[in-house]
C-alpha cells in the first residue's frame, strides 16, 4: 500500500469566483456522505452575506436570486465565524480548517475544501509553516498611516512573488506581509516552507471560458445590488471603520467610497465587476502553478474523479 493510501481523503473543489465552486461541491457531498470546508477568506465575517457571495440566508429580504445552490442540509464549515473588527490569519485559518477536516473524518464522512483563496487552500493541502515573526507595533503603527497604494508599492519592492499572489486590497495581509520581510530579513513568500502532507489530496479545478465567466460576473454583481448589497455595505459602515481589513473586500471598499461622495453608484458598480475581474485573474496565476490540479468543465468528470479517488482509497 502507498503511502498515500495511509493517509485519509481530502478533496479540494477549487476555482476562480463565480465559475459555480459551491454548487458542485454540495452535489459532490450529497453523492459522497461528505461535509463541506470553506476556504474563502471573506465569507469568514458575519453580517457580509449578500457581497461574499454566501448562500441565501433567510434574514435577506426580498431575496431575488440564488448566489450558491441551496446546501439540501450538507454542512459548510469556516462560514460567519469571526465578526468584520477581528483579526483573522492564516494561521487560525489553517488550524481550524484541519480540526474541521479531523473532525469529518472522525464521523466518518469525506471532507471537501471548497473555494477560491488560493492561499488557504495550500496552507492545508500543502502543511504550510507559516511564519510566526512577533508583531513590530512600531512598525506597524508606521505602516498603519499609510494609504495602500503605498503599502503595495513598498510589498512589491521587498517581495513581489508574494505581491503577485494575494489580495491587494486587504491592507491587514499587506501590512503583516511587509512586517514579516522587515522583521526577519527575508521575503515573506520564502518563509512559507511546505510540510509533510497531512492528507492525501485529490485537487479538482472548474475550468470557465473567460467570455462566459466575464458574463457571469457582470450579472452576479448586478443580481447583488438587487438584493440589496448597497443597504448591506451601509449598516455595515455605520459600526466598522472602511479600513478595517473586512472593509477593504470587493464591493464593500467602492460603495463606501460611493458613500463618500468618490464615486457615483454608476460608477461603484462597473468598479466592482472590473476589480472582480482583476482578482479573477490573480486567482488563476496561483492556480496556474499547482500541477496537481486536475481542471475539468463539467459536473460529470467531477463526480468521475471524485468516485474513482475514493475507490483507489478504500478497495
């Protein structure tokens, strides 16, 4: 027996935003007895339901579409766990995305990582030792007063592998990131060494042609404003700073700028499916260099790997 085999099953449904990550992985648990682990670094906030993409919730009214497929009772891990003004690493994401796996594993059913933050994903697949450097508040107050275009400006200067990898307008992981290359001498994207693995790993990627997820994008962020994204985003404003790192998400930054009299809501709107577009692109740079993904587009190849993994598994 490979050594693989002595390692539980972990299957990852991955992919960029709006290529439909969730409504394949809830049909996949259903077929497989499985539970779902989200690795999406925005729907961790409560109260950011309708601009996360979450499912429908029931406290939305008037809700006129389906962001995600309905769950049909399959359970979604790592979804409303922190409050918008907490702090959230990737290190408390790392340690409670394995409890949740061990602990699927343990009522014996087959654990799926699902969602598009590339840098969650590896840090569990991949057992990443994430750097633990102790916090600088000097610097860090230093960093704190300053706008983030000057904060990416100053990433890209000491690290830019890292700089092309993460979400360029979370001003916490940029200050964090510039931090770390400050406090230890060496490029945060070099302190991130890989583990051994801790499950053995079946990687499934949704392939989208980029005319159709371009498409798709345009009306998922239309069918946001719809449901009432702008009232989201203003209660939202009245009890958290905009520069909190919660804030600083696609479609809470532009309408609060829009609030701030800097933008129309014309103009919030076309900013959010453009920016979406642009993070639809750093998605897939990550993506693009793991070669263990197999990259599919359609539901039936899924369900095909998804069976003959397991069979390999447990025959």
């Amino acid at each position: 027996m490979s050594n693989s085999n002595l390692k539980k099953p972990l299957i990852v449904i991955l992919g960029p935003t709006a290529s439909g990550k969730t409504g394949w992985a809830v049909k996949l648990a259903q077929k497989f007895n499985g539970e779902i682990v989200s690795a999406d670094s925005r729907q961790v906030y409560r109260e950011m339901d309708i601009g996360t993409a979450k499912s429908p919730r029931a406290q939305i009214p008037n809700f006129k579409f389906q962001i995600s497929k309905p769950t049909n009772n399959i359970p979604q891990h790592l979804i409303d766990i922190v409050n918008p003004d907490e702090e959230f690493t990737l290190s408390d994401y790392k340690k409670l995305a394995i409890q949740k796996i061990n602990g699927i594993h343990n009522r014996g059913k087959i654990p799926f990582l699902v969602g598009g933050t590339g840098l969650y994903i590896s840090s569990v697949i991949d057992n990443l030792d994430i750097p633990e450097a102790k916090p600088n508040k000097k610097l860090r107050a230093e960093l704190e007063s300053k706008d983030i275009q000057d904060l990416q400006t100053e990433l890209k200067q000491l690290d830019l592998n890292y700089y092309t990898q993460i979400d360029l307008n979370n001003k916490r992981r940029l200050i964090r990131a510039i931090e770390v290359c400050k406090t230890t001498g060496k490029p945060f994207s070099k302190q991130r060494k890989k583990g051994e693995p801790l499950f053995d790993v079946l990687q499934i990627g949704i392939r989208t042609d980029k005319k159709v997820l371009d498409e798709k994008i345009n009306r998922r962020v239309d069918e946001m404003i719809a449901n009432g994204l702008v009232d989201e985003v203003k209660k939202l404003s009245t009890k958290y700073s905009p520069d909190l790192p919660s804030m600083s998400g696609i479609g809470y930054a532009e309408l609060n700028a829009h609030f701030n009299a800097h933008l129309t809501l014309e103009q919030a709107i076309d900013l959010i499916k453009t920016h979406t577009r642009q993070y639809v692109k750093k998605q897939m740079t990550w993506f693009r260099r793991n070669a263990n993904i197999q990259w599919i587009d359609n539901y039936e190849k899924a369900k095909s790997l998804v069976d003959n993994f397991l069979d390999n598994k447990f025959k």
